[in-house]
C-alpha cells in the first residue's frame, strides 16, 4: 500500500504515540468493536457532557491504521459540541467510502486526512472506521443513557 508519505508519517506518528489511550474509569458509554477481518479490537469509553464530547478514551490492538484512526478521532472530537462531532464523523464515512473519489475537506478532517489514500483500499477500509464506528455507536448509548 503507498500513501503520500506525508500522510503515513501522520499515523504512523499516532500509532507510535497514541492520544488517550488509558480507558478512563468515569464514562457515559463503553464500547467494544472487533474488525474480524484484519484483527483489530478497541474499546472505547466516552462522556459526554451539556452536548460536548467531554472524554473519548480507548485501548486497543491491531494494525497501525485502526490504532492511529482511533488515536486522531480522539485529538479532533474531544471537546467539539456532539453536533459537530457527528458532522466530522460523516465527512470521515463518506471520505473512507469514497473508493478515492473523494479527497476530503482538511479544514474539516484535520489530520484525519491521512487516511484519504486509504478509501483506495477495500481491506483497509474497516480498519480505519473502526474507532469511528465504536464513537458513534457509544455516543448513541450514551445519548439514551441521559435521556
Ligand atoms: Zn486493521
């Protein structure tokens, strides 16, 4: 797989040094999601606070593009209001979905743009929305807890 060097540095950056990578005892939601098809496995705690991502924190194993995807989902959502974390969220699906179509908004994706070259890559799709999916699926479980 070639990425643009640039991006690879990014994740490989993140997978390296992962951000939040300590499951935080204090949550709304607890997830766990498994991308059978390469190995991956997360779980995620998320806390959410007056519809502000208050706290994503995680732990996990698998390859450097489902580690690093969860690491830089944490760096971008944390503190943006839910509304705007779903708005962020859809452009990464829609970019991951994109077969390359797509380049992605960077003002938008931040550094979440290194993946661009991934959507190129049917296999290493699921790798990369993994973190996604556990953020999306606890932010629902997490929004019902409250209501
Ligand atoms: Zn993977």
């Amino acid at each position: 797989m070639e990425l643009d060097n640039l991006y690879q540095e990014v994740i490989l950056d993140h997978y390296k040094r992962p951000q939040n990578k300590k499951l935080a005892t204090i949550f709304d939601a607890q997830v766990h999601h498994v991308n059978p098809s390469c190995g991956d496995e997360i779980d995620l705690n998320l806390l959410i606070k007056n519809e502000v991502v208050t706290s994503i924190t995680w732990d996990g194993v698998g390859c450097s593009i489902s580690q690093a995807s969860v690491s830089i989902l944490t760096d971008l959502l944390i503190g943006k209001s839910i509304t705007e974390a779903y708005a962020i969220h859809d452009n990464f699906v829609t970019l991951m979905q994109s077969k390359g179509a797509f380049s992605g908004d960077e003002s938008v994706l931040e550094d979440a743009i290194a993946f661009a070259g991934v959507s190129k890559y049917p296999a290493r799709i699921k790798c990369a929305l993994l973190g996604w999916m556990a953020f999306k699926d606890a932010s629902v479980q997490a929004q019902a807890n409250l209501n």
